[in-house]
C-alpha cells in the first residue's frame, strides 16, 4: 500500500472519530429526553410542598423558635442560587437579549410568588431531585407568548410536543439547560406546569427515517472513498412521550380542584391564605423502610401565615396500638426515639432474605408471635450507624418459645467473613440474663464501634475495629443493636437498675417522638469530628469547626421536644394532629 492511501485512511478514520466524538459530547436530540423514562411512580411523589407564595417558605421556615437558631439565612436563598435556578434565569435572560422580548429582569421571582404545588420524588441516590410545579400563570401569559415565537428558531428552547385539552391545542416546551438537565413546561387557560427533567415524560425515541438514495460514493485521485457525514435525522419526538404521564399532567392543567394526582396522593384540601402545607412521605422519612409500619403514610406541616402545626397523615386503628409498654422498656436519656405501629407480617420476607432463604428456620410462628409497635433510638454515648431497635412479643412464655428461632436467624443473618478466623466467623456467644437471653457476635469492619485491645481478638479480626452485635430477650422484649452497650442497658431497665424512656413523659400511650436536643447535638458532634479528622481532612475539618459546631451547639441549648398524638385517633387513614411539648414546660 502506498504512503499517500496509507495517509488517506488515517485522515478518514480520524474525521470519522472526530464526528463521532462530536456526536458524543454534542448529543443534538438528547436534551428532548433520556435514553429511558426515570423510574418513579408518578402516583406517590414523596413530598408536597402547597403554597399561597412559594417564594416565601423559607423564610417562614426560620419562625420555627429552633430552626431560626440553628439554620443561617444562606437557607433562606439557597434555591435562588442553585445550579438549576440559575441555569433557568440565564436562559431566560438570553432568549430576551437575542429575540428581543420584553420579559421583566423579575420573572422568576413573578412564578414563585403564585400559588402552587410543588411535588417532589427521590433519585437512586435518595435525594429529592425530580420535581412537578403546578400553578397559576397569570403572571406568565405574555411571557409563554414571546417564548412560542422565540421557540420557532432558538436551539436552547424549541417545541417538543402539542396535545389538547378540551379541544384546545397546547404546546409542550422543552429548555435545554445544560448537558445534565432539559425542563418541559406547558401552560393551558390560567394553569402551568413545569417538569424538572425530560426524561420523566419521555422514554426512548426513534429515529426518523429518511428516503434512500442511489447514489454511488465519490472518491478521491487514489479511488478512497471521501468520507461521509453521518446522517442526523431527528428523532421522532412524539414517538417517546409516555401516554400515561402526560395524561397527569393533562389534569393538572385542566385544574380540577382535589381531582388530581398530587391532591390524591397527600389528601390536601386547599392551602391557608397566606400559608403553605408540607408534606413528607413515610416512605422518604424511613429509608425505605416504611412498609414495617404501613399504618403511617406521611408527615404533615402547616403554616397559617402566624404560626406552624403538625400532623401525620395515618390509620387510625393502627395509632391504637398503644404505646407505654414500648417506652418504659426503652431505655433513658435518648438522644432520639420513635414509637410506630408496626406491620409484623412484612417482617417475614426481610428476615428470609436475611437468613440467606436457609429453609430449616420456620419464620411464621416468629411472626405471629410479635405483636404492638415497634421502637428505634439512637443514644450519645454510641453512633448514628448503632441504633437500638425494639419490639415485643404477646407474652413472656411466647418470647421464651420462640428465643431459639430468634437464635437461628441471628447466627444466619448476623456477621461477615472472617479471614483471620480459622472458623470464618466469630462464634455466637449466649449468655443468661434475668428472665432471658443475649446473643452476640464480634463483626470485623473499619467503621465498628470498638477497636481491641493487643491481643487474640485483634490479630483474628479482618479490619481495625469491629461491632459487638447483639440480641437480647428479656421477658416480652426483644431488642437489638450492633452496639452491645445499648443492649446491656435494655437488660438494665428490666432489672429496674437504668431509667426507662417512659420517664418524664406526660402521656406515654400517645407519644409516637421524643428528642433531647443536648444529647442529639453531642452524637452529631462525635460523628462530624469522626468523619473529618484534622490530620487527614484539615479543610473540612476547619471548615466544620467555624460553621457547623456553632450550630449544633445552639441546637443543644434546646430542652427536650415530644411529639405526641392530643387524643385517642380514630377513622381510617386521614391526618391526625400531633402535639409538640418542649419538656419542662
């Protein structure tokens, strides 16, 4: 082969890359959606901020007496200066400049100061980062007019779709923001909607085909073919869109009161002149844990423009539970502690999982056998990641037949291999206690709660540090951590030697929270200085010492909160009210 062909298919092969990568960085179809829908379900948005002046929450946020002293007014305009807020209000800007449309400087600040509903889903990631804005566009009508003139020809905003609402024709707009992010927005009579990303209304698209041609490839001197351009037929948009999305948003649009998804989901009936509803799904709230106690749905505030309220939004019947027993078998002086109904029988396929499916453990009568709510506290004097978690059994004798079933699924489901241990785990100790049993096992692992002593245990473990986890049954309750302390004091109150968390507690069958904000404020003040250790995170370190100690010391001068329900709740599921009491008070 000649020098100058051998140049000629370097040449080609290197134009092709370069469109290739051009293709790739460039990505011209993209921001008209993803290569998949995001998987949320669109019917359970895990939060619901409804607002008379959306613009105005954070500020309202901050008259919560701690909430003032603890957050900084860096809150109050945070979401003006996100990387999203921003992007929008330069694109916003720019389409004015360059098609000359008489948009005010102010626009942004125009549509958050109408009523709305602003529904809000979590990523994989946990944060809340899919959005749906419902509101009214009065502010807005000339401003959409300009935009569907500027969209004819602009490459940032352009027409990604058209439907009809009673026999009306709208426009759905697509604003490209960056590489990571395109916004839809359609408006309909004196309703908008705003979706933070495309791809939750649009799917895979197809590609448009264009008609073939017989045309015979030119080539060069040397009888190379030139090289050709790929073709960039768009996609078909439509082709994409997901009918049964857009059919939400359709009745958003069309603003039946009360008969839309949103509505549905959190049961709002109108907001407060002047005021805002918050709503947070127990399924965010729990980390996915929620389908243990399905009896509590959400978490409710409201502001009526003077002052906040508090409700959950749950089962009646499943509020009965009855709560004291739980709370004076927790153990004191909590940093926090929750009291909720629990489902026992969803129980059941998360400790198959946990026992590795092994089907010589028989989990029903386990289940059946548990009964009331359950409890989770977290205590100073241990760490965030060593809850202690409780429930109880119907009886004594039931939690004594039922303690070697408890055994079983504890040496299945707890521990981790052992590389320095000639059994490949730790063994399982029990120990006798008054009226039950403890089991523990030593779990290797570089963020445990205890670092050994030099000696056997230490050269067998496979990391630095380890966890004691441990069970306990002592008469009807079982409890456990991976922090063996907690569990010694469970044992404790039982013996009556360590004080209960029903103490002090003015009416413990009702009382679902209860805070100390000096020993919250202490456990979260081990945990940042553990995390950031001077001498291997100086800048954040430092950066926690001036910003975030501060805070956590004004959190602590607090006195202790309790949320409780004001009277025996009844009905099927609906939001219940709750009492906030500071204790000493």
């Amino acid at each position: 082969m000649s020098r100058v062909a051998k140049i000629s298919i370097v040449v080609v092969v290197l134009v092709l890359g370069s469109v290739a990568a051009v293709m790739a960085l460039w990505r011209p179809w993209a921001h008209l959606g993803g290569s998949q829908l995001v998987d949320i379900d669109m019917d359970r948005p895990d939060a619901l901020v409804s607002s008379a002046h959306l613009s105005r929450l954070p500020a309202d946020i901050l008259k919560v007496p701690m909430l003032r002293d603890v957050l900084t007014e860096d809150f109050v305009f945070y979401y003006a200066h996100t990387d999203t807020g921003m992007s929008v209000d330069g694109a916003i800007r720019r389409l004015a400049f360059e098609h000359d449309l008489r948009i005010s400087d102010r626009i942004l600040a125009s549509m958050l100061d109408e009523p709305a509903d602003l529904a809000l889903w979590r990523a994989p990631d946990g944060k809340l980062r899919y959005w749906v804005l419902s509101m009214r566009r009065n502010a807005l009508t000339q401003v959409l007019d300009s935009l569907a003139k500027a969209a004819v020809s602009d490459s940032q905003l352009r027409i990604a779709g058209e439907f009809k609402i009673n026999g009306t024709k709208t426009t759905l707009y697509a604003l490209h923001l960056n590489s990571a992010r395109t916004l839809l927005f359609a408006a309909a009579g004196d309703r908008m909607v705003v979706l933070s990303d495309a791809e939750l209304l649009f799917g895979e698209r197809k590609s448009a085909e264009k008609p073939k041609t017989e045309q015979q490839p030119q080539s060069d001197d040397f009888g190379m073919p030139y090289a050709q351009a790929p073709v960039m037929a768009e996609p078909d948009t439509l082709a994409g869109l997901d009918h049964g999305r857009i059919n939400k948003i359709i009745g958003l649009l069309e603003g039946k009161p009360g008969d839309n998804f949103i509505a549905k989901r959190f049961k709002f009936e109108g907001v407060p002149a002047n005021g805002h509803r918050v709503a947070l799904g127990a399924q965010f709230l729990s980390f996915g844990y929620q389908s243990f106690f399905p009896g509590v749905d959400a978490l409710g505030f409201e502001f009526n423009g003077t002052e906040w309220s508090s409700q959950v939004l749950a089962d009646g019947k499943a509020l009965n539970a009855g709560f004291a027993p739980l709370w004076q078998s927790l153990p004191g002086q909590p940093a926090a502690c929750f009291a909720l109904p629990a489902d026992w029988k969803a129980v059941q396929e998360v400790m198959n999982k946990a026992a590795d499916g092994s089907k010589k453990i028989d989990l029903a009568p386990l289940v059946a056998g548990l009964d009331g709510p359950a409890g989770v506290c977290w205590y100073a004097k241990s760490h965030l990641a060593t809850p202690l978690f409780m429930a109880r059994f119907k009886s004594a004798e039931t939690a004594r037949q039922l303690s070697p079933v408890l055994a079983q699924v504890f040496q299945a489901a707890v521990g981790a291999r052992e590389y320095n241990h000639e059994g490949g785990s730790f063994p399982v100790e029990t120990h006798k206690v008054a009226n039950g049993t403890t089991l523990r096992r030593v779990v290797s692992s570089p963020f445990g709660t205890e670092k050994p002593a030099a000696g056997k245990l230490a050269d067998q473990l496979s990391a630095a540090r380890y966890f004691p986890v441990s069970l306990a049954v002592t008469g009807n309750v079982v409890a456990f951590s991976p922090d063996a302390k907690l569990i010694d004091d469970v044992i404790a109150v039982a013996a009556k030697r360590y004080p209960a968390a029903a103490d002090g507690l003015p009416d413990a069958g009702r009382t679902l929270l209860r805070v100390t904000p000096a020993r919250l404020s202490q456990l979260l003040k081990t945990e940042a200085l553990a995390v950031l250790p001077k001498d291997e995170e100086p800048i954040f370190s430092g950066v926690a010492q001036a910003q975030l100690l501060p805070k956590l010391e004004a959190l602590g001068r607090f006195p202790g909160v309790i949320a409780a329900l004001p009277a025996a709740p009844a009905g099927e599921l609906r939001w219940q009210p709750l009492v906030w009491r500071y204790e000493g008070k």
